[in-house]
C-alpha cells in the first residue's frame, strides 16, 4: 500500500513537473486551439460601388481625390528616403520627390490604435478616451505568462486579470460611435470614402469602418499575411518575443466587407498586394467622383511573413528575419508605387493628394537595432523612435515638389488637413489638429503659431514644447521619473537634462497638468504594465544598468 501510494505521488510530481516545463507550450495550445474554430470562407469578388461612367467636369475642376496610405510599425529607418533603409525604397521616396516630406513628424502615440483614432478624429484622447490599444481577451494575459517564462533577464512586467475581466469585449473595444471621423467629414461633402485593410477602433455596435462614414470597407479581421504553409510564403518567426509566439497561434488568413468581425473569407493573395489590387479597383471604378481611399497596410508589423519572390530580391540580408522583415517594407514600396502609377495612368495624379505616413516608430521586439536610427527608443516607448514617422504630402496642383518643411507636425493634423484639402468642414465641435497644408503649399510658416504636442498612455505622458520635449512616468520607481531634452541641440536624446534644468522640467510639467484638467479619462483602464529597453532590441539581454520604460496598455 504504501508502496503504490509513493508511486502515486512520484506520478503526480513527474505530471506536475513535465506541466510546469513544458507550461508555455501547452498555453500556446490552448490559444491555438480557441482560433482555429473561427468560420473562414473561400475568396469572393469585393462589389465596391461604382462611381459614373463618364465625368462632366475635368478632373482639375472638382474637389481633389484623397488617398491615405498607413504603414504599420514602419521605422523611421526602414525607407531609404532620410538616407538609410535596409533595402531602397524608390517609390516612397518618389512621393517624397514629388511632394511635401515632413522632417520632423509624429506619431499620435508610440502602439498604433490610439495613433489611427487620431488621424481619423484630429483629437487628443483625452478628448475621445481613446487611450490604449485594443487587444483580444486573454491575449494580456497570455503575453504576460510567456513573457516570464523567458530567459531575457527584464524587469517583471504586471498583468491584472480582474481589471481586464470588467472590460468590455475586444470587439467592443473601439472608437466611440459620436466620434466624427474624416470618412464621414468627406461623405458630408460628397465624397465616395472605401477603407481597406486595418482598423482597430472598434468592430461593432456602431464602431466598424462601415459604420464611421465609409461607403465600403475591406476589413482586416486576423493577421496572417500567407497561410503559413502557402508555397510562396516564407516565414521569420521571432523565439525571444511572447506577442509573436502569440500571434502565430491566435491569427488566422481572413477579411471581411462591410460586416465587421463578421463573415469573414479568405483574401486573394499576400495581404499587402491584395489590398493594393482592391485600392486600384477602388480608384478606377471611382474615378469619374471624388473619392477617399484610407489604405491602412498591415505591413510590415510581425507576424513576419513575406513572399518568397521578394525574400530573393532582397538579397543576403542576414539574420533571417531581417531579410523576410526588408522584404516586407520591399512590398509597401511596391505598393505606393502601383497606387502612384495608377494615378498616372487614370489621369488623377495632378488632383489627387497622397499622403504617407506609418502608424509609430519600429519595434525592438523584432530585434533589428537599426529600424529607428538615429533615433533612441522603439514602438511602446515615446522616446523619439517611438514616436517619429514618415509623413510626406504628394498632390502636384498644389504642392511643389521637393519642397521640405522643419516644423514639428502630428497625426492629430492628417484629419483637418485632409478636411481643408476637400474644402470641408467638420461637425466635431473641437479639433487638436491643425491644416498642414500652408506648410507644405509654399504659402510659408507665417502665420504658424503652435508650439505644443502632447502624447499619453496613462501614466506614461509626453509634452513637446517649442523644442523642448519632457516624458514623465512614475514607473519603476515609486516617484516620477522624468526625461528632459532639448532636441535642437540634442535630437537623438542622448542627454537628459532633467537634473539640471529644474525650470524647463517645472514648465513642461504645467503643460502636461493643464492638457489633463478637463480629460475625459480612458474609456477603459490598463490592464498590462510591460518593461521595454530603451536602447536595446529583445534580442540583447537586460543588463543592469540599462534604461528602460514601463508603458500601461
């Protein structure tokens, strides 16, 4: 007897220990599992509406066409366009050529939902509550369960599953439905508005594309870009990132039109070529009406994944994942190139206003150092890799190419630049952005008075004032942490003032005070609290020593 009881016991602690070790692995089939049975149906035709056959003015004559072209964690680094790029970018940097780039341009926020519910509203979140970004539930959780299973040496991260338990639904999670976005400003004024590709501002109960002023949306609804078992897919997958061991098992190869999270269907071929296919469709069946088109790329945001064709045309990238990552960007160049040459071959180029930008700075959990260069930080982060991004305005009737502009701008501008472009006027009763056009249509800064940007995830704030720009966060430590710069002398963020400039600090934090005094307050709290390197990608180890930020989401 108590020789079956010892062995009971020996089986029960060998059980829990294999458990124990092999924890991550059967977390990761628990998540696979609650994906996989999402319905996905075979690829159809998208019915975009059609505009008129033929025009009865010239193009010049009507409002301009607007196209808005977003790429997702695209570092400022990544296009060859400010000198750098892992592999040449010729078509953005045409658009650049060709049109207005903006050297000193931001993000609305350093993860990307609060950064598109900027550009689509022009208001800060503490006007919308807009403030974190949406993810699935569980997927805290289980990022916060991988993480600490990994051997990286990082400082804990937190995890509060009774905070996310009150939350509502992932699809519910979004941009509230009073919110006027630039789809419904343009609509208003007789617009034909198709959005294509990412949202993430909410899929229901009044919150999809369909349903905030866009005649049709071809939604993302999951992230694959391929199968991950297609024959012309080739696959980096990232060992040291928990969120990318999360995404392989949770994504699936799916879209929807005009339904939300809803019917979702296979779509025809690798995302951003497929989406680039539908925004053609979109221009030519529209091209006799003015039309917006918001072609929101999944790319190059991980899962990484690219097609084997531009795997080999990027040459002996090393490591691997770098070379799938530069195939990618390869890929949303091709894009802004098939969408300018359709332009020109339709005959809309000269009146049609293209706009480029991405979504927040690279990410340093793909671990490739040089995404931000030469800026400091990465997405999740608001130093200024976090934070910088491309932004460059092509519209030939009206701006002269190569023309440059110094000024500090935001994606709190896109929505009322792209109103005054259309000679529209917003129903929203307070805009934080402001028209960029003056800078860009040689009509000069004269009249430019702004001094101030403002970014916020929870604790985490930023002001940039003149050239001064203060981050306050109150975490690791129990007191506030803050970071000082002055980024006409110190532009990469080098030296932090903080200590020394007492008077600067007390300043910026009265701005900071003052933008919150009438917040509205987060339509819903954070649940998760991660620690990222500032200067270090997750491939190094965290040594101590080495800076880092706590960013709530």
């Amino acid at each position: 007897m108590k020789k079956t009881l010892a062995i009971m016991v020996a089986l029960i602690v060998v059980t829990a220990s294999i458990g124990w070790f092999f924890r991550v692995e059967i977390l990761l089939g628990v998540i696979e599992y609650r994906f996989s049975s999402i319905e996905v149906s075979e690829p159809r035709d998208i019915p975009w509406k059609q505009g008129p056959s033929a025009s009865t003015t010239t193009n010049l004559e009507r409002p301009p066409n607007i196209i808005l072209i977003v790429a997702d964690d695209l570092g400022y680094n990544d296009i060859s366009t400010f000198g750098g790029g892992i592999v040449q970018t010729p078509s953005i940097d045409r658009l650049a050529k060709e049109g207005a780039v903006f050297n000193q341009s931001y993000s609305g926020a350093s993860t990307c939902a609060p950064s598109r519910a900027m550009m689509m509203t022009g208001r800060y979140p503490t006007r919308t509550g807009f403030e974190f970004t949406p993810t699935p539930a569980g997927m805290g959780k289980a990022v916060s369960f991988i993480s600490g299973g990994m051997d990286n040496n990082l400082p804990p991260g937190f995890y509060d599953e009774e905070m996310e338990a009150n939350q509502p639904p992932y699809q519910l999670k979004g941009l509230p439905p009073e919110e006027i976005t630039i789809a419904e400003t343009l609509k208003d004024s007789g617009y034909y508005t198709a959005h294509i590709g990412k949202w993430h501002l909410g899929n229901d109960n009044g919150m999809a594309p369909h349903e905030q002023g866009f005649d049709d949306s071809l939604l993302m609804t999951s992230g694959l870009y391929l199968p991950e078992d297609d024959l012309n897919v080739v696959n980096a997958k990232i060992p040291f990132d928990p969120i990318d061991k999360f995404l392989w098992k949770a994504m699936t190869y799916s879209n929807s039109f005009n339904s939300g999270d809803g019917n979702r269907f296979k779509p025809k071929g690798y995302l951003t070529d497929y989406w680039t296919d539908e925004s053609i469709n979109v221009i030519k069946a529209n091209k006799n009406r003015p039309f917006f088109l918001y072609l929101a790329h999944w790319g190059p945001h991980t899962p990484l994944q690219a097609t084997r064709e531009d795997y080999e045309a990027v040459g002996d990238i090393r490591p691997h994942r770098k070379r799938v990552y530069a195939a990618m960007v390869r890929a949303i160049d091709r894009s802004v190139g098939r969408v300018l040459d359709t332009l020109d071959q339709e005959g809309l180029a000269d009146n049609t206003l293209v706009m480029f930008t991405s979504d927040n700075g690279g990410a340093g959990y793909i671990g490739i150092p040089e995404v931000n260069q030469p800026f400091r930080g990465w997405k999740i982060t608001m130093f200024e890799g976090g934070l910088r991004v491309p932004m460059m305005i092509k519209w030939p009737s009206k701006i002269t190419a190569g023309t440059v502009v110094d000024i500090p701008v935001a994606h709190i501008d896109v929505m009322p630049t792209l109103a005054a472009a259309a000679a529209s006027q917003s129903k929203a009763t307070e805009i934080d952005g402001v028209n960029i056009l003056p800078l860009a249509t040689s009509q000069g800064d004269q009249n430019w008075d702004r001094e101030t940007l403002f970014w916020q995830n929870g604790h985490y704030q930023v002001v940039r004032h003149g050239d001064w720009k203060l981050q306050v966060n109150d975490r690791p430590t129990d007191g506030l942490q803050h970071w000082l710069f002055d980024l006409a002398k110190d532009p990469t963020e080098q030296n932090n003032l903080a200590a020394v400039r007492q008077d600067k600090v007390k300043e910026l934090n009265g701005l900071l005070v003052d933008h919150q005094a009438n917040a509205v307050g987060a339509l819903y709290p954070a649940t998760t609290q991660m620690p990222v390197m500032v200067d270090k990608t997750l491939a190094e180890e965290f040594e101590e020593g080495d800076e880092y930020v706590y960013t709530p989401n």
